[in-house]
C-alpha cells in the first residue's frame, strides 16, 4: 500500500485521529475488535433515516425497501464467502452465537452418549465453551488437537483423534493469540474421509485473508461483522445447505415459522426457520457495506500489506532483550503476542495505554493454549490495513521505555 | 496516623508528579518495595483471581489491630497493594470499616478499581472489609 492510499484509507476512520491523553491513538487492538469506515457509520445512519421498517412480513413501502437491501445484505455475504446460495447464511449477532447455534442444534439431531467432538488447543473460548456444553448435556468426551512449541497444530495427533464415535470438528481457521493460520482445508479433507462434518471459526481470517468456504469445502464457517469494519451485534453463519435442512431450529419466535397453532407450529424455510425474532437489518445493511469496502481495496492487497506490517513489527520487536515471540508459526495472520522477561503483561499494557498504544493483554479468552504454554497470557498487538509503520515505530520506542521501567 | 492522614499523604506523594509515567514510576518502587508475602499465605484460599492479574491477599489480627499481607503477580497492581496495606493495615476493625477510601480516587487510579478493569483490586478492598467484619464480630 502506497503512502498516499494509506493516508486516504486512514482519513476514511474518523476514530484514527482520537487524541488518547494528549498523544495521537495507536490503535493496534484490532483482534479485538475493528475501526469503522465513515462509509459504514454512513449506512447505519441511512439506515434509521430511509428504510427503518420491520421486514419480510410488511406490506408497506418501506418494510419492502428494508427486506429487500437485508436479503441484498445476505447475498452480498453469500457472494464474499463464495457461498453457492442465500439460503446457506444465517445472520447471527455474531461468531460466538453461531457456534451455539451449531452446538445446540447439532447436538440436538446427531449426538449421543459416548459420542466425541474434536477443538484443537488454541481455540477461543467461544469455540470451547459451547462444545463442553453439549459434551455435558449428551455425555460426550471433548477432544483437543494438540499443537507444536512453534504454535502449529499436530496434523498426526489429529488423524488419530477420528474414530467412528467422532460426530464433528471445530477449529479455527486463524489463532487469536498466535496468529498461526491453520490448514484447515486440509483438516476439513482429512475429516470427510471419516464422513465427519467441520465447523470453521472464522473470525480471525476474513478480515485478513482470502476465504472461500466452498474451495475449503467446509460444512460450517462462522464470522462476526464487527472484527471486519462492520459494527457489533451481527455476523454470520454459513452451513451447507443440506446440514441445515437437517438441524431443528435453534430459538423458537417469530420470523422463523411458517404457520402457529396451540397444537402444532410449522418452521419457515431456509435460512428463516434460523432466525428468531425482528432481524438487525440495521447490522446486516452496515455489514454488507464493509464487505463492499474490504473488497474494493481488495483482501489480497490488505493480506500482502498486512504482511509487511507483521513481519517488520516482529523485527523490531526483537531488538528488546529478552524478548519472547509467543506463536511462530510459518504461516501468521496479522497478529503478533509477545513477552518480555518476567514482566507480567498487564502492566507493559497499561503503561502501554498512557502513551496512547491500545494493545491487549491477557489470556485473550484461550485460558487452555496459555495454560498449555505455560504463560499467564501476553501482550498482543493486532494489525490493521489502516496501522503504519510509522505506528510501529512509535510502539517500540514506547515499549523500549516501558520496558525500561519495568525491568 | 490514622487512616486518612495516611490517605492524605499518599495524596500528596502522588501530586508531586505531572506527568503520568512518573506516577506510574513512583507506583512501581512501592510495588517492589512490597514486603513479598510469605509463601505459606500463597493457598488458594487467600487467591482474588482476576481477569488480568492475580492478588493474594491475608490477615492477621492481634491485640484489637488487623495486620493485612498481600501481593500481586504485575507490579502495578501490587504497587496499589502496597497503598492498600499502608492505609488499611495497623488499624482496629471498626476504624477500617469506618472510614472511606477517597485516596486512590484523588490520585487518579480510580481507573484501575472501576469494576471493568477486572484486575481484581475491587475484591480485595471488598475482602480487606470482609477480615474487618469478621474480626469486629468476633470481637463482641
């Protein structure tokens, strides 16, 4: 990315120039969550200000007007996943609810006693805690991929992990903490030899890497809008048609049913039966605006930049003595987790903070992988299209000074 | 001294410095200054798990004066435990319970009690209360 293009994409996030105790933000917190495009507040605005009207059911103007641009929305999702059909994307509020939905619903139809689902070690709570629910629920064993010192998932260990009591697996295509980007299309290869169906936490690769779910051939990819420039409270799940066909719906409520009596009610079809209650077409719309944005910059410029950002942050990072890169991996996303010495992280964070550096520490909801390394968690700094290297530069010569404090 | 001549004069230690990092410096020498608590009051029992750091917290109580012990795996967090003992420990229970703890939001660290810094702090003040409580029943 060119300075000048840089410069322009900064100026389209009006949060960029926020002033933290009198120093310029440098925000590198994006694994959190992402900065909105004006484009994106632009729609939301639009939103409340021309086509707020609740959808599908209305007969009016502007109930049309709204299901018409939420339906465009789930296309346009559709279109970026490489999805076949509309009707394969349900909108969630996001990464977390759509595993639940899948581990409820899936548990429902397919699992039994003595039955096992397969995570792997660096998985986000999201996509533990509610596998360990069904695990109770059902008496199933829950089973854990381990993975190398480098951060890179045992491919062996996971072959031997499949057996006939094996009902599905569920990993994540990118790790929160290690950044380490995971084969899983491999992964999803090596299960459907067993015929066992794969959920793929998205969360941290569409932002940062080309997806198509179809080349992947996952049953399962789950995301949320707001780690993609979109805003909180909506993101998505697509799940091969003929799996939702198979699963019963997940919450019972209006817009998902087809007719209700006292003695019996009838589902809607797809993607509906999947979508309890008034919609957000508000988040849907917003959503399918910074699809439309990622893509107009194109998601291999933004993963080549990145890149760039990753690998000169490492560089710099090991200048500092007693640095720890925590994850390293051959292929990395845009994250970099670090330690330095004994110090804890929490307090090169919120020394970090005074100087304006937004990064996080922690164990970044994946107590099992900080546990499984042995580390009370660490500092993570998450990229960007938006960061510089300029950004960087400033970030190191805070953390040497914090550092310098600390130690 | 009684607890808020102390809490008045950590007050003014801190109103000696602008700039932040130099509060935060002064915050870390009290951390590390911090007598480490004995490793036989390390038990679970005595553990305030935080979401980001880890505190330990104990106390004893003899003659009618509670003595708190405590530490904290990140330095600023034990430089805050530092001031909590220097303020709370040495005292009867009734002159804990009594007095408010204004010092720490006049120094500006309020930040790191809020309950969404989730550091565990707030419950070791909550706990520094509840040993003053239970040893004022016990005293009547």
């Amino acid at each position: 990315m060119d300075k000048l293009s840089l410069e322009k994409i900064r100026s389209e996030f009006p949060i960029l120039s926020e002033i933290i105790y009198n120093k310029p933000l440098v925000y590198f917190d994006n694994g959190a969550t992402t900065q909105k495009p004006q484009c994106v507040l632009d729609r939301i605005n639009y939103g409340y200000k021309h086509l707020n009207a609740n959808i599908h059911r209305g007969v009016h103007f502007l109930s049309q007007r709204a299901t018409e641009a939420h339906e465009n929305a789930r296309k346009a999702v559709c279109d970026f996943l490489g999805a076949d059909k509309r009707e394969e994307i349900v909108f969630t509020r996001g990464t977390t609810e759509a595993i639940n939905l899948v581990a409820f619903t899936f548990g429902e139809a397919f699992c039994s006693e003595g039955d096992e689902v397969v995570v792997s070690v660096m998985e986000h709570h999201s996509n533990i805690v509610p596998w360990q629910m069904l695990c109770e629920r059902k008496k199933m064993t829950l089973r854990v991929i381990p993975m190398s010192e480098k951060g890179e998932l045992d491919l062996d260990a996971y072959k031997n992990m499949l057996n006939e009591h094996t009902r599905i697996v569920a990993v994540t295509h990118v790790s929160n903490v290690l950044g380490t980007v995971n084969p899983v299309k491999e992964l999803i290869e090596i299960a459907h030899v067993h015929n066992i169906p794969v959920l793929i936490d998205g969360a941290q690769a569409v932002p940062h890497i080309k997806v198509n779910v179809k080349e992947l051939d996952a049953d399962f990819y789950v995301f949320s809008g707001h780690k993609i420039y979109a805003p909180t409270g909506i993101g998505a799940l697509y799940a091969k048609e003929k799996w939702l066909n198979a699963l019963p719906p997940y919450q019972g409520g209006g817009e998902m049913i087809a007719a209700v009596t006292f003695e019996k009610t009838t589902y809607n079809e797809l993607p509906f039966k999947f979508e309890a209650g008034t919609p957000d077409y508000i988040g849907s719309t917003a959503l399918a605006e910074a699809l439309r944005y990622v893509q107009e910059i194109g998601i291999e410029n933004i993963a080549a930049y990145e890149h760039e950002l990753t690998v000169y942050a490492t560089e710099r990072l090991m200048e500092i003595e007693n640095m720890r890169i925590i994850g390293q991996a051959d292929k990395k996303s845009a994250v970099v987790s670090f330690l330095v010495g004994n110090i804890h992280p929490y307090d090169i964070g919120m020394l970090l903070d005074r100087l304006g550096i937004a990064v996080r520490t922690g164990h970044h909801c994946a107590q099992p992988l900080c546990d499984s390394l042995q580390i009370p968690g660490t500092v993570r700094a998450s990229f960007a299209f938006y960061n510089t290297k300029e950004e960087i530069d400033v970030f190191i010569q805070a953390l040497k000074r914090v550092v310098g404090m600390l130690l | 001294m009684k607890i808020n001549e102390i809490q008045d004069s950590i007050v003014e230690e801190f109103a000696q410095f602008d700039d932040w990092m130099d509060k935060y410096a002064l915050l870390i020498d009290m951390g590390n200054s911090l007598e480490p608590l004995d490793e036989k009051h390390k038990t679970p029992q005595n553990i305030i798990e935080g979401c980001q750091s880890r505190v330990w917290l104990n106390a004893e109580y003899n003659d009618g004066i509670i003595t708190y012990q405590g530490e904290s795996d990140a330095i600023l967090v034990k430089g805050i435990v530092s001031l909590l003992i220097q303020v709370m420990s040495g005292h009867t229970p009734s002159e804990i319970l009594s007095n408010e703890l204004y010092f720490i939001d006049k120094i500006g660290l309020k930040e790191h009690l809020s309950p969404t810094r989730s550091n565990g702090l707030v419950a070791m003040v909550k706990q520094m209360k509840m040993f003053a409580l239970a040893y004022r029943s016990k005293e009547n």
